[in-house]
C-alpha cells in the first residue's frame, strides 16, 4: 500500500518537472521565432481614465475606453454598443 502511493507521488512529481522543462523550452522556441514572424499587433487601449458604471449591465468601465452618450446634457457611459443601444434614457 505505501509502496504505490510512494510510486504516485513520485510520477506526479516527475510530470511536473517535466511539464515545467517543456514549458520552458517552448517559450524559448516562441520567443526565437518571434522576432522572424510579424505577429499580429494588438491595438493600444489608453489605462487611465475615471471608473464609470454601466447602467444597463452594471460592469465598470474607464471614460477613457468606454462609448458615451449624452441624454438631457447627463452622460452616461457604456461597456459596449449593444448596452448603449439596450439603454432607455
């Protein structure tokens, strides 16, 4: 009985190990490929901003990044065009 647990917990052990060495060695071959291949940009999105909340769905969401409309001079901000458009203001 101790035995096989001795046995499994050495086997997790080693899968461990050497998920870790193949994780390394993978990041080594991405980062080496990298800079031959143009990779996809992702586009820049501003980090600031005043935390707003969304009134339709309740997520809160940076004035910097966030669609905004303005109903009877108050703005309200939106995570998305769909709660922008759900919006009855």
């Amino acid at each position: 009985m101790f035995r096989g647990i001795l046995y499994l917990f050495v086997a997790v052990i080693f899968i461990s190990l050497l998920r870790s060495v193949i994780g390394i060695v993978m990041k080594g071959f991405a980062a080496a490929f990298q800079g031959s291949a143009s990779a996809p940009q992702r586009p820049s999105v501003p980090a600031g901003g005043e935390l707003k909340k969304d009134p339709v769905c309740g997520t809160f969401i940076s004035t910097a990044t966030s669609i905004h409309k303005q109903v009877h001079g108050e703005t309200y901000y939106f995570c998305s065009a769909a709660c922008r458009d759900k919006f009855n203001g």
